[in-house]
C-alpha cells in the first residue's frame, strides 16, 4: 500500500489504468520525473487521499490531513525518497504521480530494504506513468545503497503485479485476509526485488 506504509504498498498503488496502458503497449507520455518538493505537498496528499476514498490500494480508512502529510514528507528525506511525476503542459495540477521509498520495518537489520508506493492521479492514468516512476525509484533505491525492494499489493491487483514483474520482482508470499475496507476482507500480495543476490 503505496505505503502501508503507504498504501501502495509500494504497491497498491499502482492504479490499475495507468498500469494497463505501460502494459499493454498504449504510447506513454514522457514526464519529468523529480525530487518532490515542499511546493508538490498538497497535489501529492490530494492524490494519496482520492485512493483512501475509492481504493484498496492504501489501507487507510481516514483521508491524510494537511499536518500528517507534512510529516509524512518530511520523514521522506534523503534515501527514503519522493518522487513525483510532473507534467508542466497540464491544464489542473502539474504533479500527476509520485512514488516513493520507506523503511520496511524499524530494527536495525532490515535497513538494506525498503517498501515502496506508487500513485498515478486518476484522470492520469494509462499514460506509462507509474512505469516511469517505479524504474526511476529503483534506480533510486539502488544508488542510495539498498539492497532489496518490497511492495505489498492490495485487492488483487493484476495491473500492479504485472507492472512489478515487468520491472524485475517476484511474489515471495500472500497475506490473506490481512485487510478489510469496504465492508470485505482483502489480501495482499508481497512481492520483492533483489539487486544483487547474494548471502554473505
């Protein structure tokens, strides 16, 4: 859940239209991918909280107020970053996606991993925008030193899965049952990225 840390789970988030475009061979847009900045808060938070609306893709229930996305983003600094796809031509907000990096779990020894989250705005979608995001995230992730990659998928999303294996993941396990919104309970699939696989 984009988080569930987000959401997305690193993956639910992954708006199953503009995953089926990058997919199914529909022509992307090229966006500038960047750094998000202070300025991108409050598109960012708008397209986090239309999915705690309508989707399983995050598992928050309660929409995300102004104060906690401001911490949310500032806990997002440096290696656990935000990236937001931004497209200047357009007609309403010019951010139209982002994703980003968090710690997958708080002990010490997870700390080559992260969980990650991608969100594309609606009316965005089947553009190739969260396949530009999630290769560019990796490459983040792997620059900035981590070792693997996680993303935890909500509510049996194929687009999101497939988009994952596009870019290098396999399914490690299913948590069954782990959620419920919308009055039914939903699984999550974990899947996860190894950049160099290795045992010592």
């Amino acid at each position: 859940m984009a988080g569930h840390k987000d959401a997305t789970r690193s993956g639910y988030s992954h708006h199953d239209g503009a995953l089926r475009g990058a997919l199914k061979g529909v022509p992307s847009v090229v966006m500038e991918i960047r750094l998000a900045r202070p300025g991108d808060a409050e598109e960012i938070r708008a397209i986090y909280n239309y999915e705690v609306r309508t989707s399983t893709s995050t598992f928050d229930l309660v929409e995300r107020t102004a104060e906690a996305h401001r911490i949310w983003m500032a806990e997002r600094s440096g290696a656990f970053s935000i990236l937001v796809a931004s497209d200047p031509g357009s007609d309403g907000p010019s951010v139209v996606g982002f994703a980003s990096l968090s710690p997958y779990k708080e002990r010490a020894a997870y700390r080559g991993t992260v969980e990650n989250s991608i969100y594309v705005a609606d009316e965005h979608r089947g553009r190739g925008i969260a396949d530009q995001l999630l290769g560019d995230l990796l490459e983040t992730a792997r620059t900035s030193g981590f070792h693997s990659v996680v993303a935890r998928i909500g509510g049996d999303n194929e687009a999101s899965t497939a988009l994952h294996a596009k870019h290098g993941f396999s399914v490690v396990g299913i948590e069954r049952q782990v959620g419920r919104k919308f009055n039914r309970w939903v699984d999550v699939t974990v899947m996860q990225v190894v950049f160099d696989d290795q045992r010592t």
